[in-house]
C-alpha cells in the first residue's frame, strides 16, 4: 500500500480525517476528562488511525507533497491539542502539556501561548493588576474601590513613566555632553548605560520615524533653493526712449518678460512711459492690446483696460500692475520686474515706477 | 469676407450626412407613425382622418428631403435647403446674455406650468423633431458649423438631449403619480411593485449597457478627433480661453464676480448646500415615488438653479461665447475685434459720484490703518449696508412673510441655512440682472484688501 507519490485527494483526504479527529477530541472532553491527555500528548497517532489514507509518517517523506502533507499534518497537531488543553480546568498543569504536546520543536501558536500565559501569571503576581483583571470576579462585596483604583492608576501611572522617561532621557544626554565637555569616562560610561535602558523597541521606533521625517523634510526644504534658478533677469533693459512713440503700446517684450512698454500722455495728463506686466488682475489671464479698440481684452473673462492700464470693463477689480522702469547709465530703459505698483495702492506717482518724457 | 456671403463652405460631405438624419428621422417618424395608428385615434377638427395619416404625410416629406441631400450633395453652392436668412436675421438679433437668461428661465417657468402638456408622448416627439430639425438646417450656417460641430462641443449637444430626456421622464411620471393621487388611485410605484431578480435580470442589462457604452465610446474616440491646441505658452492664452466644459458655468459667474467669490466661495456654498439638502428637507412626501406636486417648492428650487444657472450657463459658455469672452449670437462669425462697450461702475460710484454728485472719498496720503479703514469703509458703506441687508436681514423679513411657514416648521437654524441657501443662490442671476440693467461691476469694492462683492 505504500505510495510513493500520493495524489492530491489522498492528501486532502487525510486532512480532512484529520480536522475530523481534532474535533472529535475536542467533542469529547467533557465526557470524557480522563483521555484529555491522550490527544494532547500523542495527536499524530490520533490523526494517524483515523486516516484512510496511506500513511506516510512511518516511511521516510520522499515528495515535496509527502513534505507538505507532513507539515499540514503537524500543523493541525497545535489545534487539535489546544482545546482540550484550555478547557480542562481540573487540570491543575494544564498549559504546560499544551506546551510540551508540541514536542521538541514548539510551532508560533505554542510560543504564543505560552507568552500569554506567563503574562497572565505575571499580572496575577503583580497587585495593582489583579485589581484591573480580578476586579469583576474576585471582589463582589467592594467593586466600587478597585474600579476606581485601577481607574486612577493607570493614567496616573503612564503620565509617571512618562515623566521618568523625559527626565532620564534628558539626564542621560546632559551626562553625554557634560562627560564630553569635562572629558570624564565615567559620566559618559553613566550617560550611556542610562541611554542603552531608555532604548527600548518603542522609543526606537519612533525615534527612526522621527530622525527619517526630519530628514525628508529637510530634503524637500531643500528644494527651495535650487543651484540653477531658469528664469527670466527680473532687470532688462528694453532699448532707448526713442523707440516707443506716443500713445502706442509695445508688444516687443511680452513674450519674452512679460510687460508691454507704455508711452501715453492719457494718464493724468502726463507725458510718460512705464512698463505694465502682461497679467489680468481678475484671474491672471495674459491680456491682448488691441489697437483698434485701444484697449487691452483679456479673453478669459473679458476684463478691457485702457492704454493706461486702468481697468473699465469686465469684471477685473483693479487696475493692471506696473513694474519699475528706470533710465540706466548708458541712456538705455530698464525694466525692474522685481517690484510692482498698484495704482488702487496710490504707487503709481512713485517716480520709480515711470518715465517722464520731456 | 468669405462668412458674409451666402452659405460659404457649405461641403458636399455636409450636405450628404445631412441626408442620412433626415433618413434617420425619417424612419424614427415611420415607427411613430405606426404607433400612432395604434393609439392615436382619428383627428375629428378636419376632415376626419386618422392622426397617424398627418405623421405619415409628415414622414414623407422627410424621406424627400432627404433623398434630396443623398443626390443633390454634389454641387452645395446650389443648394438651396438651408437655414433661411429670414430665421437667421432674427434670431441674431435677438441674441444677447438677456435675452438668453430671460430666455431659459421662462423656458424654465413654462416647463413647471405645461407640466401636464409637454410630457404627453406626443408632445415629447414633437419637441424632439422641432429640436433635430433646427440643428439639422441651422449646421448648414457655417458659423453654426464651426461652433456647434467642433468635436469638443458635440458630446455637449448629446449632454442636452440627454438633460432634456430625463427631464421629461420625470416631469412625465410626476404628472402620472400626482393625477393617480388625485383620483385616488394607486401610484406607479406601489402598482407596477413586482420584484426582478439582480442574477440576471440586473447584470444582463448591466452588461449590455457596458458593451453599448464601448462601442459608443470606440466608435466617438475614432470619428471625433480630439483637437490639440498650440503648445502652451505663459505670455499668450488662447482666446477664447476656455474651462472644461462642466466648469462653464463657473466661468460664467466669474464674468459678474470677484473671482475669490466665484471660484472659491460659491463653489463651496454650491457643494456645502448640496449636501445640507438631506438635512434642511422637512418634507416627508415624495419618498421612493415620483411626484412634483408634494415637493413643489423642493423640486422648482433645485431645477432652477440646475436647468438656468447651471445647464443654461454650459450652453451660454460654450456655444455663444467668444474671443474676449464676448457674446456671439448662433449664425455670427466669431470676430476678435468684435466691439461691446462695457462701461462698468462700482455701487460706490454710482452713489457719491451719480447719487451725491461729490467725488468718491480718497484716503489719504500715508494713513494709519484706521484712518484709511474708516475711509474706506465710508466709501462702500452703501455696499456693505446692502450686502449686510441681504444676508442679515433679508431672512429674517422672509421668515416674517413668504417662508413663515417654513420657519415655523423648521426651526431657526435650519430655516436660516435654507434662507442662506437660497440667497446665495439668487445672488448670481441678482448680480447678472444689475450688470446688464445699470452695469454695475461690484456692489462692495475695496481692492486694496483684495475683497469684492
């Protein structure tokens, strides 16, 4: 009968006769308390004769699917072993046969177990936790006190731990600096021992969160400060006086900078040329300057603005703004896009910011 | 010069595609006629022939037409079914923002009021014919053509008739369920209340509509192109420059307000006041039915602030705005120098320098901060008296008379939010009626603070 490759169905077979022996023990505690033992301690024989299925623990495991049968049969051992376990209260030791069920190599479920159990033996060692978990069981007659004991002490007691580990953090580092700064090995050998305690998992932890935020921060803040900066000189000179007539808008350096250059007499009577930056005070749109109509439209929205840049139409709130224009050493204009001047302001009779023409 | 002159560029491939909707028509008029032999009855006014013989007639024409365009697409500077001069003239004339908006909400009103009319089958039919129609001869007007037949813009002409469908539809059971109440008889929904399967009576139709809206999908992805424009330039913007679509509507309202109100405020208060509904609505009826009349005021609220100022206002942005955000009527050549003076005034002006005949009061030179608040503040202080009318006072007046109803059932809070609602709501075609009456730019306008209203 022995196989040396078993099909898929045998396999599933057996897990299934399996499952069915787990619960069948697991059914059978509280009948029967004296075989608890029995499934806990030899669950593979007990899945083994109720299997149909060729047995494969005494041959040797050839196939990876032997393997693998294998270990789904162990893995079923834990849980058919657990139950009766836990729900056998006259059993004085009963975690301990769960433990030791598993055999010489405990599985990730006995660990945990056990795990569990040991906290459960530690909190029922310490008093302050018996309250908290003892409370509703064990003190009938008094459950008012007990419940605000623990009520109070926890919150209390995590402000303290939490307070201790500011202080002794903050002591730690003072005795780092301060041994260093003295050159004294003991108070830097202190400032370490008590630096290694407050190191635990969770202050690790959020500390490498912090330090990897901080750092990320730091590296996009970075970003504001480029080495190569492509854009336009906010200063350009556009050429001498001369080439813009009167009344007549420029279009020349729109594309380029952004600004039309203005020579008009329109505003407030006064013969003068100034540079207005090419957008609408509505929503930021580039106008056009139609000369036909003599007006600037932007075609977002159809805000219209005079040749003097005072808006008249359309829904744009304010005039467009100036930017500053000077005469510069070589008799040349220059446009200063660095700064603007908004009429509603009252800075258009800043000098800076036009040109008068004599 | 070439779109003053009679149809230019009317194509011969024009002219052909025409021909198959009037095939198309004519075939859609065909089943009609059929369903109204069944139905319709005989016509007793005239000479006592059956309705469906006036339909056939009707159908008739339409297969000659159409066969007309089938054969005569090959020489289109002769042809002569086109959209008349004598529709075109008028209709020109007659096309400005006001007439436009007066336009759509007494469409809007008659809709409400003919309830009863327009969602009769027959009716619908009409209406839908009268509307292929227009567009049929009206895409014979080159400008029309440029406008309307842009593959941009034709997914928004389906987007009307599938507004105007369900518009109907629902105006069409609510009539059904409000007249089965009156009679006292049962309603649509509790008699038509037997139960389909989702396995498969749901998924199939789920399916085939998924398979439906991909081959839709594929076969407009292949035939309307999607038009790119000029690579993007920060020095120039297109013009017309203009939002998606959906998006018009803002567009629009950010012709008559500050765009910190238009594009931030009322956004918020339009999706804010969306989700406030559920909450505001003390209107219990109407629930899991059709109906109109037991939700008259719920009802005309929403549609006309979704028909007039929302889907009228796509319309308006999309087809009869141009450059410079000018407003082009439907047969006229979008022209960049076309010339609309626009004078516009703040409330301000208008009252020291129109009201008082004094100038406006200026703030001194290198004030204090209160100095030049108490300034200003003197200078919009009609504005702001106005606006603090309209928001502060204005409900609680509201409550006193019209809505003392529903102040009473609701309650201070939620009636102040609907009255706020409300408002807000009628600001904009409120802003639009002062624009176009006294063109008035901003009721309160401190640009200093970057604050206007």
């Amino acid at each position: 009968m022995e196989e040396k490759k078993p099909s898929t169905a045998d396999i599933l077979a057996k897990i299934r006769a399996q499952k069915a022996a787990a619960a069948a023990a697991a059914g059978d505690v509280p009948a029967a308390p004296a075989e608890t033992p029995a499934p806990a301690t030899t669950p593979a024989p007990a899945a083994e004769t109720v299997a149909p299925a060729p047995a494969t623990s005494g041959a040797k495991p050839t196939s990876t699917k032997d393997i693998m049968a294998a270990i789904r049969g162990g893995g079923a051992k834990p849980a058919a072993a657990a139950p009766p376990a836990a729900v056998a209260p006259p059993a004085g030791d009963a975690p301990k046969p769960a433990v030791a069920a598993a055999g010489p190599r405990p599985s990730v479920q006995d660990m945990l177990k056990a795990v569990r159990e040991g906290k459960v033996g530690a909190a029922a060692a310490a008093p302050s936790a018996t309250a908290k978990v003892g409370t509703p069981v064990a003190a009938p007659p008094m459950p008012a006190k007990p419940v605000v004991a623990s009520k109070a002490a926890k919150p209390a007691s995590a402000r303290r731990s939490l307070a201790v580990v500011a202080t002794v953090a903050s002591i730690s580092a003072a005795s780092f600096v301060l041994g260093f700064a003295v050159g004294s090995n003991l108070l830097i050998a202190l400032g370490a021992c008590v630096w290694g305690v407050l190191m635990t998992p969770f202050a690790a932890a959020w500390f490498s969160v912090a330090s990897i935020g901080g750092i990320w921060t730091l590296g996009t803040a970075r970003f504001m400060f480029p080495n190569v900066l492509v854009e336009p000189p906010s200063k350009f000179k556009v050429g001498p006086l001369s080439d813009y007539p009167i009344n007549t808008v420029s279009n020349k350096w729109k594309d380029q900078f952004g600004v039309w250059i203005v020579h008009t007499d329109q505003y407030e009577g006064r013969n003068m040329i100034f540079a207005l930056t090419s957008v609408c005070t509505h929503l930021g749109c580039t106008p056009n300057w139609l000369d036909g109509e003599q007006k600037f439209k932007c075609p977002c929205h159809g805000s219209g603005f005079y040749i003097t840049g005072v808006n008249f139409e359309g829904p744009a709130p304010r005039p467009l703004e100036r930017a500053g224009l000077r005469i510069a050493e070589d008799g040349m204009l220059e446009v200063n896009k660095s700064v603007k001047y908004q009429e509603e302001m009252g800075q258009w009779s800043d000098p800076t910011s036009f040109v008068s023409v004599v | 010069m070439t779109h003053l002159t009679h149809n230019p560029d009317l194509t011969g491939s024009v002219i052909f595609g025409l021909g198959w909707v009037y095939l198309l028509l004519f075939f859609m008029n065909i089943a009609w006629t059929k369903r109204s032999l069944a139905l319709d009855g005989i016509c007793h006014t005239g000479l006592g022939v059956p309705y469906a013989a006036l339909w056939a007639v009707y159908a008739a024409m339409l297969l000659m037409i159409s066969i007309t365009h089938l054969t005569g697409w090959d020489t289109p500077q002769q042809f002569s079914l086109v959209m008349p001069e004598f529709l075109k003239y008028p209709i020109n004339k007659a096309s400005n923002p006001v007439a436009f908006f007066v336009g759509s909400t007494t469409i809007y009103i008659l809709m409400i009021v003919l309830r009863k009319w327009w969602t009769t089958p027959t009716a619908g039919w009409i209406l839908l014919n009268l509307s292929i129609l227009f567009l049929a001869l009206s895409i014979t007007d080159y400008d029309f053509r440029q406008i309307v037949g842009k593959p941009d813009n034709v997914p928004i002409v389906a987007m009307l008739y599938i507004v105007g469908f369900f518009t109907w539809l629902y105006f069409k059971k609510s009539v059904d369920n409000d007249a089965r109440k009156a009679a006292g008889r049962p309603l649509l929904e509790q008699e038509n209340a037997e139960k389909v399967l989702t396995w498969p009576d749901l998924v199939y139709t789920e399916l085939v509509c998924m398979v439906l809206v991909t081959a839709v999908l594929i076969a407009w992805g292949i035939v309307l192109q999607a038009p790119l424009e000029e690579p993007a330039s920060a020095a120039k913007t297109p013009n017309p420059s203009k939002a998606p679509w959906y998006f018009l509507g803002l567009q629009e309202m950010l012709v008559y307000f500050d765009p910190w109100m238009a594009g931030v405020v009322l956004p918020s208060v339009i999706l804010v006041g969306l989700m406030a509904v559920p909450y505001i609505d003390f209107n219990k009826l109407g629930n899991g039915y059709y109906t109109f009349n037991e939700r008259k005021f719920a009802v005309s609220t929403f549609l006309f602030g979704f028909l007039p100022l929302w889907v009228a206002m796509i319309v308006l942005g999309t087809f009869l705005r141009g450059p410079n955000w000018n407003f082009f009527s439907p047969y006229e050549f979008w022209d960049v120098h076309k010339l609309e003076l626009l004078n516009n005034i703040n409330l301000s002006e208008l009252f020291w320098i129109k009201g008082l005949g004094q100038p406006l009061p200026v703030v001194p030179q290198n004030a204090s901060f209160p100095v030049q608040a108490w300034y200003i503040v003197c200078r919009e202080g009609v504005g702001l008296l106005a606006v603090a009318f309209y928001l502060l006072a204005l409900p609680n007046l509201m409550a006193a008379t019209v809505f003392k109803g529903f102040y009473i059932k609701m309650g201070f809070l939620r009636y102040m939010v609907l009255a706020n609602l409300m408002l807000m709501m009628m600001s904009l075609p409120i802003k639009m009626v002062l624009r176009w009456a006294v063109n008035l730019k901003y009721i309160v306008a401190i640009p200093e603070w970057f604050f206007n209203i």
